[in-house]
C-alpha cells in the first residue's frame, strides 16, 4: 500500500484515524486465521477502540459470526447493514 495515497488521507480526516495506525492494522491482519473467533474479537476490538467507536456485545457476535463462517458480504451495501444500528 502506498501511504502518499490521497485516499489514505481522506480516511484520516474522515475518521480521525491516524495513516500509520491503519496500516498497522492491515499489517496485523495480512495473516490472520480468521477462522478462529478469538482473533476475530482482537481484530474488532482493536479496530473499535482505534476509531473510537464502542462495539456492543451483540454486533461483535454477529460480526465474529460471519467472519468465521465465512459469510462476509461481498459489497459495501451489505456489509454496511452489519455496522448500522438497528431501525426500530
């Protein structure tokens, strides 16, 4: 990945999540077994804390469920729907 990129510096105000800590990020999980729940909740613990979103109990199940079933959206619409809160 290129740092200099534009979009990176997008994300980083967008988010106030810092280039270096992102890239940290992909680092971490270039080989991951994401088949194990307990890497997964690392990997979303993390990510939550770094962007400063709380993730509740439930999203973190439903998103270690997917992840390690294997049933990862295959476009941002769906996946977006996984992070939204609920309507009521």
């Amino acid at each position: 990945m290129d740092s200099n990129n534009p979009f990176f510096d997008n994300v980083e105000k967008k988010t106030n999540v810092k280039k270096d800590e992102i890239f940290k990020i992909a680092d971490s999980v270039s080989n991951a077994d994401f088949s194990d729940p307990q890497v997964v909740k690392a990997l979303i613990a993390r990510i939550g804390q770094t962007a400063g979103v709380p993730v509740s109990k439930e999203k973190e199940d439903a998103i270690v469920k997917a992840i390690t079933s294997g049933n990862i959206p295959g476009n941002f619409s769906s996946l977006s729907k996984i992070f939204s809160p609920k309507q009521k």
